[in-house]
C-alpha cells in the first residue's frame, strides 16, 4: 500500500513539475521578452532615440564580441560552482550530463529572481536519476552566492567612490541572518521534526530533510567561501564587460566603474524579483553610469549592450544548449 501510495505522489510530482516546466519555457519567456523591449523603448524615449542611435552608429562592434567571450568565460567559473557544490554532496555525474543541464538551466535566467534556475534539478533527476530533493539546494545555493559575490564587487565602489551602502547593507543583514539560521542545525532539525506532524507537509518531511541537510553542507565556511570566489571572478568579467562595451562608444573610464556600476545594478535587479531584474536593473545600471558624468545616450546604449550580451545571451544559449540536447538523444524530456 505504501508503494503504491509513493508511486501516486511520484506521478502527481511529476505532473507538476511538467505543468510548471511547460508555463515558465512557453509563457515566461516570451513576458520577459515583451517586458525588455518596454524598458529598452522607455530608455529610448528617456534619453532621445535620435542621440542614442547617433551612439550606436558609432559603436565598435569589437566590444560586443568582448562582452560575449568574456560572459562566456565567465559561465565556465559559474559550471566550476556547480560541479564544485555536486562533488560536496557526493553526487558524481558524468561531465556530459553536468554540462548540459547546467548550461540548458541558463535559459531560466529570465524567471523572477531566476527562480526558475531550480529546474536543473529536475532535469538532473531525468538525466541522472538523481533526487531534485538533493540538488535544488545546490541551484538555491547558486543563487545566494552569486548575490554575495555581487555585492562584494559593488561594495569595492561604494567604499572607493563614496556611495550609499544602503542596499548593500540591507542584503548582508538578510544573507548573515539567513546563513546564521541555516547553520544552527539542532532548531532546524527540531522545526523538521515538528512539521512530520503537519497534515500535507508531513507526507514531505523526509524529502524537506533532506533538503536541508544539503543546504547546511554547501553554507559551511569553506564551500561558501569557495563558492563565493567562484562568483566574485565570474561576475567580474561582466563588469569587465560592462568597461569594454564603454570603451566600445569611446568612453575612457577606470575599470572599477565598469565592474561597479553592472553589480550594484545587477544587485538591484535581483532583489527586486522582477523576471530577470527588468527595469530595475537597466534603471541602477543607466542611473549610476550618468553620476560619472557619462552622457544619457552612452549610458543607455552601454546598458543596453550589456544586458543584451549577458542576460539574453544567457537566455538564448541554455535554449540551443537544451534543444540541441533534445536533438541528438531523442529525450522527451519537457523544457
């Protein structure tokens, strides 16, 4: 009885999962793509289209190809995270099967928060048979450290330029009380026991155990601190990005604006949960560029190079990734 009773929960969680794979990949994307050409036509209208297409005109195109080899560069050191934090839960996979559904995961990135990321778990599950229970810490992981990483960046040009640390400092008060609670295991484990004896989230208590035993591996001191590293180099690159594609309008500024002004907008942009920090992040990113005196169509332009050449690219990439994945196996697998 109890087989069968684990078989239905399996099939109604696979269900599901289905129905939440299938609306974030054929409606979730396409908001996201409606909502980016709204924010990039306000930014347009905010700065004169007519300047801002004078800029384009003479923008390199050197830059944009910069901006994607170095994005790129940059997803190795974020697959580098990902199997990092695999091998610290003792999960082994094929290199194969890591690659293509890490890769295939960045086509979430434009799901609030990038939220929808956690469907690498899933996937890993079809490819691997690995339980989404075990990994989806790691994608929560993910997360949390690419917002650390972020915001150490950032903080780099709020202590060298003298800028308010007020969101920098709202996210390290949450990340610390978070990690504190996470790692105070003994009233976690008693929170665990105590909801077995919660109707409907009892029948979930040993995958949610599970969970959290994951998650208090992967934000002990060292993973963390490994983790972080990772990032730190990874987003750093964008900003790096962020600095050429400047140089691509004829800007000369310091690096450091560069790698500033794209984490503390990419910051904004995830706290704000907005599917893929629309609006916000563009809004941080234009806003701040303008306070180093650079000109209002640059400043949209280089924003709007920069977000083209991370967060679409990002998005377009997990999507040839994953068909080309469905292409040659023949999988079912639904994105």
């Amino acid at each position: 009885m109890s087989e069968y009773r684990d078989g239905e929960q399996a099939e109604a969680s696979d269900g599901r999962t289905g129905r939440i794979r299938r609306l974030v990949s054929e409606h979730g994307v396409w908001v996201t793509a409606v909502l980016t050409v709204v924010v990039f036509a306000a930014l347009f209208v905010l700065a004169d289209a007519g300047q801002v297409i004078e800029a384009f005109a003479r923008f390199e195109l050197w830059a944009f190809g910069a901006v994607i080899a170095l994005t790129t560069v940059g997803y190795g050191f974020r697959f580098a995270k990902w199997e990092f934090y695999l091998r610290e839960l003792d999960i082994r996979v094929p290199l194969k099967t890591s690659l293509t559904v890490f890769f295939s995961g960045l086509m979430m990135v434009v799901t609030p928060g990038k939220a929808g990321e956690v469907w690498k778990a899933w996937l890993l599950r079809d490819e691997a048979g690995v339980p989404a229970s075990r990994t989806t810490s790691v994608v929560g992981a993910e997360r949390i450290t690419d917002l650390l990483s972020l915001s150490l960046l950032a903080a780099l040009g709020v202590v060298a330029y003298g800028r308010s640390p007020a969101v920098l400092v709202g996210v390290a008060v949450v990340f610390a009380l978070g990690i504190g609670l996470l790692q105070w295991r003994a009233g976690c484990l008693r929170l665990l026991a105590w909801a077995e004896s919660v109707p409907i989230i009892g029948e979930y208590a040993e995958a949610l155990e599970t969970l959290y035993e994951s998650t208090y591996r992967l934000f002990r001191l060292r993973p963390l601190s490994v983790a972080t590293l990772l990032g730190v180099v990874a987003w750093g690159l964008e900003g790096v990005a962020l600095w050429l594609t400047l140089r691509g309008f004829g800007v000369e500024t310091s690096l450091l604006v560069g790698v500033f002004v794209f984490a503390l907008g990419s910051v904004v942009g995830a706290v704000s949960m907005l599917p893929g920090g629309l609006g916000a992040a563009e809004a941080s990113m234009a806003g701040v560029l303008l306070t180093f005196g650079i000109t209002e169509p640059i400043a949209v332009g280089a924003t709007m190079v920069i977000r083209v050449g991370t967060l679409w690219y990002a998005a377009v990439l997990g999507f040839v990734v994953f068909s080309a994945h469905k292409l040659l196996t023949g999988s079912s697998t639904e994105a």
